[in-house]
C-alpha cells in the first residue's frame, strides 16, 4: 500500500528566486561602476553593465512576480550566467583576484540555481509505504525505515513522524485527500511490524 501525502510550501520558494536576482543585480552594478571609473579602455562596457545592474535590480523589486516566474526566470538565469562568465573570464585574463571569486562564486550559484529551480513550484510530498517513510526534499533526510520509528500519526491536518532516537518530524497536509484512520492504522501495523528489526538495544 502506497499513501503520497501532498504537504503545504514548494521546493523553491519565490524569496530565494529573488534574493539570487537581487545579488547578481548588485555584482553586475558595482563592477560596471568600477570598470567605468577605473578602466579607461572599456568604459563604455562598465557603464553598460552599471544599467544592466541597476535595471535587474529595479525590475526585481518592481516586477517581481513577473520575473520569479518560471519561463521569465530562466531566461533572465542564463542571461545572468552569460554576463557573469563574460566578467569571470575578463578577471582572469587580467587577473583581478577579487572579482576572480566573486564571479566564479556566482556562476556556481547560478548553475546550481538553474537545477534546483527547475522544479520551482511543484508541490512538496510525503510518500509512506511498505519500505519506510519518505521525506520531502527539503527535509534533513529523505528515507526513514519503519524499524527507526515509533509512530507516524496524522491528526487535525498535521503529520507527525516520531523517531526512536527522539527525532520529530511534523508536516502540515495541504489537502486532506488521504483516509486518515486507514492511514493511522496502516502507519501502526508497519510500526508494530518493524520492532523484530530493531537493534536489541533498542526494545
């Protein structure tokens, strides 16, 4: 028997989209504006990146709904990423040792970001059958056997995973689509089950 629990928050949330805008907004602003004071062979580089910042900057605060939104997102992410390498490869050819780390820094970022994000907006769930609990991925774990637990309850919208070694786990359902006594008592029986498998020090 396999029970998929869908739990309330998403894999991505619309803060983090943000907060990765924001910091490439302020990164393209402040080099553009030391490269158009400082560096007289490409001013006009500096000062075009000094716009782009200020405008990624300005369109996140002012459109942020629009910009966090999935296809918008990803555009404006490769786009970020384009920049970011164009200044990562022009630091190390001119070996500029701060911006070195900080571009390379926000390439990473941005190429992790593009991974994670590309579930952004799908619901989390709890998956509970025969082998275990399975966590969201947002959890600290993503498995727990039935032997580590000593009960699973879900009760009044919320689910309550309680471990041996004094771990809680507690998610809020978002839908209660799931029969909830058949759920407990099915929960109780894998429990009731699992205790033959625990170490002995465990009982």
């Amino acid at each position: 028997m396999v029970f998929e629990l869908l739990v309330t928050g998403t894999k991505v949330k619309p803060q983090q989209l943000t907060a990765l805008h924001l910091f490439c907004g302020l990164a393209f602003l402040g080099t553009g504006a030391i490269i158009y004071v400082y560096n007289f062979e490409i001013t006009y580089w500096g000062l075009a990146l000094l716009i782009g910042g200020l405008a990624l900057i300005t369109t996140t605060i002012v459109k942020n709904k629009w910009i966090t939104g999935r296809k918008v997102n990803k555009i404006f992410r490769f786009i970020e990423l384009a920049v970011a390498l164009g200044i990562a490869a022009l630091s190390f050819s001119e070996q500029w040792k701060f911006p070195i780390v900080i571009f390379t820094v926000l390439v990473a970022a941005i190429v992790f970001s593009l991974y994670w994000e590309r579930d952004a907006g799908q619901k989390l769930q709890v998956r509970v059958d025969d082998s275990g609990v399975h966590l969201p991925v947002t959890a600290r774990r993503r498995f727990i056997a039935w032997k580590e637990i000593d009960q699973v309850m879900l009760r009044y919208g919320v689910l309550s995973i309680d471990c041996l070694d004094n771990k809680l786990f507690q998610f809020d359902v978002s839908a209660a689509t799931t029969p909830v006594q058949q759920f407990n008592e099915y929960c109780a029986e894998r429990v009731a089950a699992a205790v033959a498998d625990r170490p002995a020090n465990d009982w």
